[in-house]
C-alpha cells in the first residue's frame, strides 16, 4: 500500500512452485508478526486498561480484554483537567510551528539544494545535536524581555526550533531531486528567482510539503521539555498534562493509561491516512547518499 | 537566505550563552552576581564521579540500544521486504512507534513494568519464572530504557532500511546467482554493502537521538534507582534545576555537545573515505 | 483672591489629608482591585481545596488570580527559571521550609513580610497571627526576625497501622523499634499482606528515615556543618531502616515514594508504615481506599514526630507585592483555615480546630495524634542550604544498602560527597 516511490524488485527466484510461494508468503507473514505483535501490544494495553475497573486494574492476574468495560476514567479525566483546552494548545501550537517553519523552511531548503551550500546542511544538522536544555534558559530571558511569557506564542516559537531544522532537512532532498533543466528553463522564459521557486519547484515538491509539515506537526505535538518548564497555565500543552497525570495520580493506572490514549489518537489517525508522506518523510535524505 | 540566519542564530545564541555561563561560577542562589572563573567547571567535570558515572551510562546505554535496535532494524526491513498477505498493514502498524508521543509511550510502560501489578511479570509468572524489579532495579533499569527505545525506534531503522532496499539494483544480485551463492553470501556480501549508506544515515540519527535522550527516562526513572539511570543529559538537568548551579550544568552542556558532534563528524568523515570516496 | 485661595484649598487639604489618614487606617480588601498576582502552588490536597475556593477571593477583592498548580519537582524548576531570569513571572509561591528556607534566604528569594504585618492598611485586624501554631511561628522565622513565609501546612511524621489486623492478632500499638519489628514480623505475609514499608526513593526516603535517625539520636550534619552521616548512630539508623525495608516491603521499595507505599496501604496489602500526617485523608477517601475506618494513627515509637512545614511567599521582585500579600493573607487566613479542618485537611491554626463544624477532635480519627504530635516534634531536616543535596546524597546511600551494598561504605561515601557540597553551600 505504501512503497517508496515503486514497489521492490522481487529477489526471489522466478521460476518458484506456486505452492512453493505460497508457502513462502505465509512464513512472511509469520515473521512479520514476530515484530508488529509486541508494536500493537503496548497500544493495545494501553487502550484495554483505559477501560478496565480498579478492581481489575490492580487485580495481580490481569486480563487482556476488560471484563466489565468502563468508560469512566474518561469521564474523570475530561471533567477534572481542562483537557479540551490543552489539546487545543497542542493543536494551535503544532498547527503554526509547521506553517511558520514550512514559510521559512521551504525558501532555506530550496537555497541549500540549488546552490549546494553543504555547509548550511550541516549547520541544520548541527540544530538536532544541540541537547534541548540549552535552549531553555536563554528563551526564558528573551520571553520576558519580549513580553510573551507563558503565551501560546513562546511555545510556538520554541517548538519552530524543532520543526524548522526538520523542514529544512527533509525539503533539501525533495529540492535537490528537482531536475535542474526545468529550471533553467524557467529563467530562461524570464523568471527570477522567487517565480521560479514559486511557479515551479514549489508545485513539484508539494508530496514533500505534505511529509515535511505532517512530520512537523507531530514533532511539535509530541515535544515535552519546552512546555513542561516554560509553559505556564495558559499555554500547556497535553504530552505536560499526561506527565503531570504521573505525579498527581502515581498509582492510578486508569485516567494514565486514559490520558495516554487520547494523545496518541490523533497522531494515530493522522499516520494512517498520511501514512505513504509521512514514509518519504521519515526516509528523506537516506537513500540518495 | 533570512531563514538561514534564522537558523544560525537560534542556534548560536543559545550555545553561545551556554558556553558563556558554562565559564562562571553563576549558582542561582547566590546573592551576589556570577563571576568568569575560566574552565574550572570543566576540571570539576572531568573529575566529578557522577559525571563520570552518567557519561559511561549514557555510552553504555546508547550503544546497546542502538546496536540492537540497528540489527533488529535490519532483520525487519529484510523481512518486510519480501512480499506476503497483509504486508501493506503489517508496515504500516510499525509506522506507529515512530510517531507516538514517548511521554505518553513511557506511561505506558511503566504501568506495564510494574513489578506488582504489571502485565511483564504477569507474563513472567505464567511461565513459571520469577517477576522482575524492571525500572524499579538497579541493575534491571538500564536494560528496561533499551527495551522501551528498542521498541520506539527499532520501525525507523526499518524504515530507512527498506527505502535503502527498494533502490538496489537487480544486476549484482542475478550475478551473484549465476555464480552459485547462497541466500546468506548474497546478503552479507552484496545486499548489506549496498545499504551501508542508507544504514549510516539511521545510524547517524539514532546515535545523535539517543546520546541526549531526555523524556522517556525522565517520565519513566528521572534517573533512579538511585542514580541507576542517570544519563549525562538527567544529571545537567538536576544540576542545574535541583541543585540551581547553572554554571556547571552549562559546562556538561557544552560537553555533551561537542561528545555528540564529534561522534557526528568522525561518522560523517568515515562514511565520506570509506563508503563514497 | 489669595486669601480667597486659601480659604478654600486649606481646608480642601486638610479635609484630604484627614480622609486619607482615616482610609489608611481601614483595611479593604477591595484596595488592589483591578490587579491580577500570579500564584505557583505546588498540587496536593491543600491546593485541590485552594483551587476550588479562588473564586471567592476574586470577587471579594476584584483582583484576578493567576492560579499555577504543578507536581513539586515542576513547580520548583519553573520558580528556579524564574529567579535564574529575574524573576517576575511569579509573585506568590509556594515554598517548601525544611528544604529551602536557609538556601532561598541567602538567595535574597523572600519578601521580609514583618512590615506588611504591621501595616494596618494592608493587614485585615481578624487575621491574628498569633493563631498560628508557635511551631508554624518559628519555621516561618529567619535568625534575624524576618517572617519569610504564611505557614499554610505543618505537617508530622507518625505510624500508619492497620487497626483490624492488629486486633485479630493482638498486637499492641509498637512504642520501640524492636516491637516494630515484631510487628512487623507477626504480621508479614506476602503477597497479601507486607509487614512494613516506608519510601524507598532516592531523595523522597531521606524523609521517612529522619525517623530512625532521630530514634537512633543521629544527626545528618552537627552545628558547624560538619557531615555526619557515617556517624555509629547514623549507620545503625541506616541499617535498621535497609533491613527492615529489604525484610518486610513489597517488591520495588526502592522506587515507592510516598504515593506508592500510600497506594500499597489503600489496597490493603500493608500492615504499618510511617509518613506525613496530610495523607489521612486519602486513606479514610472510602471511594479510593479499601481500607478506611481501619487505620489507626499513631506517635512514632520513641515519641517522635519529625515535622515539615510549607508556607507562601512573596518573591521579592514581584510587581504588586500588596495585591500578593492580600492573596497570602486570605488564603491563610482563620476563615480559610477553618475551611481546610471541615475539608479534613490540617491547618496550621490553632482557631480553625476549635471553630469547625465538624468538630475534628471527636469525629476525624487522626486529629488528636496530630495534636499530639505537633507538641513533641522536631524538624525533620537541618536548617541547610543544601538539604536537596543532602537527600539526594544519603537517598543514594539508601538505595545502594537496598541493592546489598554495606551500610557502613554506602554511608561513609555519602558523608564524604556531602562534605564536599557543604564545604563551598554553607560558607
């Protein structure tokens, strides 16, 4: 269902028995199995204790599925957390990080691929090496001395740091993959250099837009360390909330495993209906050399 | 070219205000202002025992899990790569790891790794063999962090693996057949030669990933038993926000820093000499 | 006209200076109405009753409340930030006496609150402060006579036990360790029920062995900030606490912290423990405890009771420091604290316990130890800049004698590592 770009050459011998390849497809799938069985589990075991009991939860033999399924640790969590509004923090945070760093990100990338500066790639890879915590003290003052402490803004503005440098190094490879004629070409008709960027790279590399900011987005949803210390009432975000659900709940398997669920859903659904981009994505950069 | 200077001075305003604080003697509780003391904060480090101790975790932790999660990764893209029923959703379920919060993953975790009521040791009884302590065990802590990275980033490899295999041409493979090799000559003298350079980028990724690893073990241990599992990247963080010594904590900053890129540049070095030149 | 001008603006003055003399001396609470303080409290179950009450202190001044409750460890790395970066974000926060007290003080982190007390515009003449308990008096004290803090909590440390088994097999409440023990021994039975559990967690246990310390008369650090934590008596306290953790407490000791060893009793699984006072409440919460209406309360043995105390207070860059007084005086004031005693949650008040409706002597079962208690404490932990590295140095100590290291090496290690701290925190 997803490939990358078309589908593998088959390496196995043409001439095989079709029993033969029957039975070859099942051992593939039974291997298979060896390694997506113990992926669905930890989801499927946080999902099944999200509905169980107390009683079942803390029971010392757990059951796999609920027996008495309850959709009360829900219900708690919703009414005793302002849950809708961090989620809703997450998602207009998530939601500009990508934008800004795409309108920024797709004119870097573009610069780099075209005129080759390896140098301003390594800088970009130099931002993943950076240990987060560097960040936090620096961003602090400038957050007071702009004003925009504890605003959805400031976390916007960290979260860039993570998204930025993540558009950047997957559009290179999108960029770099464009023919050089049509461009040429373009200038030739007349274009500078933003049309040609706009009329003609940007169309072309839309599927890597569309990798670059799904992955974004879920970097930024995912991101734990700026929020947790520079966020502030008003502009937590979920993964602090589910955090905080630790320390406040400790042995409370229920409203975690609850909390736990409900953050992942959306990325969840997302990687299924994004799933063939969010591939390109992930493997941008790997396999050109 | 403005997004560029974006770029370099979100990044160089912060490491250069690190490296500024990382040559004071700034406590935040003390009263009076942070005086430069040159590198005495690094000859604190290079024999601070705890430092020492997290550095040697944080190699010892990096390298088994990525070492695992490199072989595991490959094993699996080898195996996806073959075709079977229900091979589209099998590689798309092990999209999930990838992207799932790790907050919320190392909940999960650790309401499965409980000693008492957690479904690892349920599993470990029903087999008739004793329950582990897990997260909760000093010696069983940092094994634990590798299975739960394992888990989270064992799909990227693949990932990356299976790009790597989908562009291998056929040619060296059919000569190879000719020539009589078997399935086992065939991947270790053609099939994973030709993914080297796809593999270091995986690797490169992962190394730099889990040298400064921060949430899982934070949500999970911060660091405990005891200091069990204390990475330097842990140890920084209590130094600085428990203990309030910013100008040390900034130090092992800068350090863990320049341990990563440099580990970055000698593979990127190698991989120039080695696999391309 | 000048006599004119006079004539009328002197007596304007006068009668201007009058009115405001006369409003000087009323307190309001609606003076600082229109300003918004910004609080960081640290969530526990004071807080929950904080949070629900918030309103009504917004509509009785008009100010608006910026109300941040986080688990301790954010709530100190944001109050860190805070003050690393200037510090104004937060006006009003929630400190922790017995860790910080000493070390926040020299870091000038405390708004002097004496003259505000005296103050008699800003002071409200029903908050008499002398309804405090005398030991909240002292802990929120400086050596120089500064009041650092609204005591908001003091909390001792005593014996959890499980009244119904202890009954079935009597056994009498333990008044020395060896009867601790035996207890302890009689009524172990794992996995359905562990004999004895305390914290295991690094830092976190520094706290619940304050108990065997004080027991054993050992000291973590004598007057001259001298480390003793390898001292006879602090070997034998760290030895009996490690036994009887690795003999009688359910599996994972070593990472319980209280909400643990709290959970474990909840469910029934443990027969005694020793912790704070405030968990109390939780454990008669009949919808989260299995166990209510069986716990019995009492003095540790040895009559000890190691005690902590919280407070808020003003950080001394905040902006509208009188807007933040007015907070810290309504929410420790008798009203509030009286408030707290109906909810079951102790208050540092000697008023609310006497006012409350409930009547908290007859009807909640852990009152009178906590009573008792208060009047033969002593403060857990010494008065140092660096408690927080002295927990995390002596917890290690505990965790590594929990994984079957020497008691006698693990405490003559920490002695030397705290040494090192104390020699450059406590100059």
């Amino acid at each position: 269902m997803y490939s990358v770009k078309q589908p593998p050459k088959r390496l196995v011998h043409r001439g095989s028995l079709q029993a033969d390849q029957r039975l070859q497809r099942l051992a593939g799938l039974a291997i298979s199995l060896i390694f997506t069985i113990p992926i669905v589990f930890v989801f499927f075991w946080m999902i099944s204790m999200s509905f169980k009991t107390q009683v079942e939860i803390s029971s010392p033999t757990p059951s796999l599925i609920p027996l008495q399924p309850t959709t009360a640790w829900y219900g708690d969590l919703l009414a005793r957390t302002p849950f809708a509004r961090y989620f809703l923090n997450s998602l207009i945070v998530g939601v500009a990080s990508t934008g800004l760093g795409l309108l920024i990100g797709l004119p870097a990338a573009y610069a780099i691929a075209r005129w080759k500066l390896k140098q301003a790639a390594t800088i970009v890879l130099i931002t993943r090496i950076v240990p987060a915590i560097a960040y936090l003290i620096p961003w602090f003052i400038l957050a007071k001395q702009l004003g925009i402490s504890d605003s959805l803004f400031l976390i916007t503005l960290l979260h860039l740091t993570v998204t930025l440098p993540l558009i950047v190094w997957i559009m290179i490879g999108f960029f770099e993959g464009l023919p050089a004629e049509l461009e040429q070409a373009a200038e030739v008709d007349g274009c500078n250099v933003w049309q040609t960027f706009f009329l003609i790279a940007i169309p072309l590399v839309q599927p890597g837009m569309v990798a670059a900011g799904i992955l974004a987005a879920i970097s930024s949803w995912n991101n734990f360390l700026f929020a947790a210390v520079l966020g502030g009432p008003n502009s937590q975000t979920l993964p602090v909330v589910i955090y905080n659900l630790l320390s406040f709940e400790q042995a409370n398997w229920g409203p975690l495993a609850a909390g736990a669920t409900l953050v992942c859903l959306p990325i969840v659904a997302a990687t299924l209906f994004f799933q063939r981009y969010l591939v390109e994505g992930l493997t941008s950069g790997a396999v050109k050399g | 070219m403005p997004a560029l200077l974006v770029i370099v001075l979100v990044v160089s305003f912060p490491l250069l205000y690190t490296l500024w604080q990382s040559l004071t003697d700034w406590v935040l509780t003390n009263p009076r202002p942070a005086q430069l003391i040159g590198p005495v904060n690094y000859i604190e480090a290079a024999t601070d025992q705890r430092a020492l101790e997290a550095l040697l975790r944080t190699v010892i932790l990096t390298g088994v899990a990525v070492g695992v999660q490199m072989v595991l990764g490959v094993l699996m893209a080898l195996t996806m790569n073959q075709y079977f029923s229900g091979r589209s959703l099998m590689r798309t379920l092990s999209l999930l790891p990838i992207v799932a919060t790790p907050v919320a993953i190392a909940l999960v975790f650790v309401i499965m790794m409980n000693p008492s009521s957690g479904i690892f040791n349920a599993g470990l009884r029903a087999m008739g063999l004793p329950g582990l302590n897990w997260i909760y065990g000093q010696d069983t802590v940092l094994p634990s962090l590798v299975i739960v990275d394992t888990w989270q980033w064992t799909p990227f490899v693949m990932l990356i693996a299976l790009a790597g295999l989908s562009t291998m041409p056929r040619e060296p493979y059919e000569s190879a057949r000719i020539d009589g090799a078997n399935a086992w000559q065939i991947f270790w003298n053609i099939t994973l030669p030709l993914l080297y350079p796809t593999l270091f980028v995986a690797l490169l990724f992962r190394l730099i990933d889990t040298l400064k690893l921060f949430d899982t073990i934070y949500a999970m241990t911060q660091g405990g038993p005891g200091t069990a599992s204390e990475t330097v990247n842990l140890y920084l963080y209590s130094l600085g926000f428990t203990y309030f010594r910013m100008g040390y904590a900034s130090s092992l900053v800068i350090a863990l820093f320049s341990l990563i890129l440099a580990i970055a540049l000698v593979l990127i070095k190698y991989r120039r000499q080695n696999v391309l030149g | 006209m000048k006599k004119m001008l006079f004539g009328v603006v002197v007596p304007l003055t006068v009668g201007l200076a009058l009115t405001s003399l006369a409003l000087a001396q009323r307190f309001s609470w609606q003076q600082r109405s229109g300003e918004t303080v910004s609080v960081l409290v640290v969530k526990s179950p004071w807080s929950d009753y904080l949070q629900g009450r918030v309103g009504e202190f917004e509509k009785l001044t008009g100010m608006r409340v910026n109300l941040s409750v986080l688990p301790e460890q954010q709530s100190r790395q944001k109050l860190a930030i805070d003050f690393a970066a200037g510090g104004v974000t937060t006006d009003v926060f929630d400190t922790s006496l017995h860790v910080e007290k000493a070390r926040f003080l020299k870091a000038g982190w405390y708004e002097d609150l004496t003259p505000y007390l005296a103050n008699r515009t800003l002071t409200n003449p029903n908050f008499r402060y002398s309804d405090f308990f005398a030991s909240a008096k002292e802990v929120v004290k400086s050596k120089d006579g500064q009041i650092v803090a609204m005591p908001y909590k003091v909390d001792v440390q005593i014996l959890y036990y499980r009244k119904d088994l202890f009954e079935e097999k009597n056994i009498k409440v333990p008044t020395t360790m060896a009867q601790l023990e035996a207890a302890a021994k009689a009524l172990h039975n794992p996995p359905r029920i562990y004999g004895y559990a305390a914290r295991g967690l690094k830092n976190a246990n520094v706290y619940t062995v304050a108990f065997p310390m004080q027991y054993y008369k050992a000291t973590f650090v004598d007057s001259n900030s001298r480390a003793t934590l390898d001292s006879a008596n602090a070997i034998k306290a760290l030895t009996w606490y490690t036994n009887a953790l690795k003999t009688y407490a359910p599996p994972g000791v070593v990472s319980f912290n209280w909400s643990e060893v709290l959970g474990q009793f909840q469910q029934g699984t443990l027969a005694m423990f020793n912790d704070g006072i405030g968990f109390a409440t939780q454990l008669e919460d009949a919808t989260r405890s299995k166990v209510a209406g069986k716990v019995g309360y009492a003095i540790l043995p040895g009559r000890l009771a190691p005690t902590t105390a919280n407070g808020l207070a003003i950080s001394p860059r905040a902006k509208n420091k009188e807007a933040a007084y007015l907070f810290l005086q309504w929410a420790t004031s008798a009203e509030f604290d009286k408030g707290l005693v109906e909810a079951s949650i102790t208050a540092p008040r000697a008023s609310a316990w006497n006012t409350a409706s409930n009547q908290p002597l007859k009807t909640i079962p852990w009152a009178q130890t906590y009573f008792d208690a208060l009047k033969i404490g002593k403060p857990a932990f010494p008065e140092i800049s660096a408690v927080t590295e002295l927990r995390d140095v002596f917890g290690i100590a505990i965790v590594q004698t929990l994984g079957g290291a020497d008691p006698t090496q693990a405490a003559k290690s920490a002695n030397a590592q705290l040494q090192t701290i104390l020699d450059t925190t406590e100059k």
